[in-house]
C-alpha cells in the first residue's frame, strides 16, 4: 500500500443535478448521502449544479430546494464532509451563511480560471465561519499552466484549504492534466485537487493522471452522472486507485452499492458519450452547456454538433448559458 492518502470527493449531488435536471428530491438526497457517508467518501458536495442560489431561468430550476436538501443530507452524514459549491455572482456569501445554518460545514468557491479575486471575499468570511474551504478553477484547459499558478495564489493568500482544478469541458488528456497538476505541487504550498468529465472517455485516466502527479483530493460521482457525459465514475475510480495501491479509505463494495441500488434507479439516461457531448469535449465546451444546448438545436431545428461548435470558437464559459439560444438564432438564420 502506498502512503498516499487519496481523499474521494463525491459531486454526484452537484454535478449529477445537471444530468436529472435538477430533480433530486429530499428522500434521494438522503439516501445517496447516507450511502456516500458509510462508504466513507471524504466529502460529499450537494447544491444546484451551478452552486447554491443557482436555481434560475438562465441555469435551470430546482425541483427542491437546496437548502431541503442539505437539510436532509446532513441528517444522515457523521462523518464525511457536507459541502456546497458556490460561484460569486450566483451565490453570495448570504446564501452560504443560510447553508451552513442547514449543515454545509464546508465550501468549494468556484470561478472561471482566470477571474480568482472575485472569490477572494467568499474565500475569507468561509474560513472564519469555521469552514473547510476550497478554491475551485474552472475550464482549466483555457490557461497556460504558469496563469493557472497565478490564480491559485489567490486562492491560497485568500486561506483556501486546497486548490481544485476543474477540466469543465472533458477536453483535456493525461499530459494537459500532468502539467497543470504539476505546475501547482512545485508552485504553492497547499494540497492540490482534480475534477474530471468525460466528454472524451479520459475521466478516470485524467483523474489518474492527477494523482500520479501529486493531486491529493479527487472529484467523482456515483454511475459518471454529471453535467455532459458526467464525471470520473467513482465506483470504478476506486477500484483502480485500490489496484494500484492508494489507500482513499473508501469501501468500493459500498461505493457499488450506493451506485447501482439507489443512483441508476434515478438516473433519466444512461450516461454515455453520445455525439453532442462528444463535441464538448473536442471543442472546449462548458460541460453543463449540454441540455441546453440540446433544447436549442430541436427549438431552432439545428444539430446541438453545429451550436457547440461556434460555442466553442467562441470561447464561452460558464454563466454565459442565455447566449446559447443567441448563437442557435443566429446559425438558424443561415441555413
């Protein structure tokens, strides 16, 4: 057994609500959290999708709230971390006063990779409210690796607990992880974190990838459910971590069970890479873009495959979903 310590963070009630569109109710909160706890995940991270106060025309509704929810998972955890996520322009640090109130004692604080400092106020009041706080970059492929370093300083000046990056698209492969993962270890002094989608079927060698270069904390979730073609499928990234000698100090048996007895029950699709999340992945597209994007394409009698694409080209990111319905009028409008 190495003497690593891999720390298993599981999203399945984060990331999983972009592909149930936001559906989770109060019992399957509970059930999936308690199962996570007794499977002895490190952290389990519950919110909308696009974070806490994320429910919303431009993101999508919740069927339940999230502070219901949270309410409900922190019932049934004893010892895992109950966290939300927040992204500074969604959520404000009211929002995170209301879900520790409820049993979050734990945030991670998410911008787009290169705009850290207008996390750093939310970074801050979180860890003098006692917090386990997280500084999270999204649609890490967009930056160099040396951008990447800058940014995490903030972060980590800020009092950030860890450092998380977040390959949003799925479009990156082992060596773009390697660097990225890299470039941090020999760059700050705090432990490094990795999130993966699959968009190109690299989740779980991506996330590999991470840990073999240092990563410490590794996001997954139950069955890949996530936004695209979901996430490193915990169930399976613990069994290989096992295989090659890491200790997460999680039962994979559990983690099965909790996977295939109460998440595939609820799921709306399998999850697989079909085209359109395929094209995430090869275009660089924010992975929760996906069903938007879908209802676009049937709406203005596109392919999703051409609208990602010219999302894609131009660069959009997250907290840019109304521009999809603009991108889909104007392609429609030169076919």
């Amino acid at each position: 057994m190495r003497t690593e310590k891999i720390h298993l963070i599981d999203t399945t009630l984060r990331d999983g609500s972009h592909a149930v569109s936001h559906s989770f109710t109060t019992e399957q909160a509970a059930a999936i959290a308690g199962g996570l706890d007794k499977a002895g995940v490190f952290l389990i991270e519950l919110s909308h999708g696009d974070g806490i106060a994320g429910s919303s025309i431009n993101y999508g509704f919740s069927k339940v709230d999230e502070l219901e929810l949270l309410e409900a998972a922190s019932k049934v955890v004893k010892n895992a971390k109950l966290s939300v996520l927040l992204l500074p322009g969604v959520g404000t640090i009211e929002d995170l006063k209301r879900a520790q109130e409820k049993g979050a004692n734990a945030v991670r604080v998410a911008t787009h990779v290169t705009e850290a400092d207008i996390a750093i106020q939310h970074i801050q009041w979180a860890k003098s409210a006692g917090m386990f706080t997280v500084g999270f970059l999204m649609m890490t492929h967009m930056a160099e690796p040396e951008k990447i370093v800058e940014q995490a300083k903030i972060f980590v000046d800020a009092g950030a607990d860890y450092i998380n990056l977040a390959d949003s698209a799925g479009y990156m492969v082992p060596d773009d992880v390697k660097a990225r993962v890299s470039a941090l270890k020999n760059a700050i002094g705090i432990p490094v974190g990795f999130h993966a989608h699959n968009n190109l079927g690299m989740a779980v060698a991506n996330s590999l990838a991470a840990v073999e270069t240092g990563a410490d904390y590794i996001d997954a979730t139950c069955r890949g459910l996530g936004a695209g073609a979901g996430n490193s499928q915990i169930e399976v990234l613990a069994a290989a971590l096992q295989r090659l000698g890491y200790n997460t100090g999680a039962n994979i048996y559990d983690l099965m069970d909790v996977a295939e007895e109460i998440v595939e029950p609820i799921m709306h699709r399998p999850q697989v890479i079909r085209t359109d999340s395929l094209m995430l992945g090869y275009a660089g597209v924010y992975s929760s873009f996906l069903l938007h994007t879908r209802r676009a394409a049937e709406k203005f009698g596109l392919t999703p495959r051409d609208i990602l694409v010219e999302l894609g080209r131009r660069r959009m990111v997250g907290g840019q979903e109304d521009m999809i319905v603009d991108v889909a009028y104007e392609l429609s409008q030169k076919k």
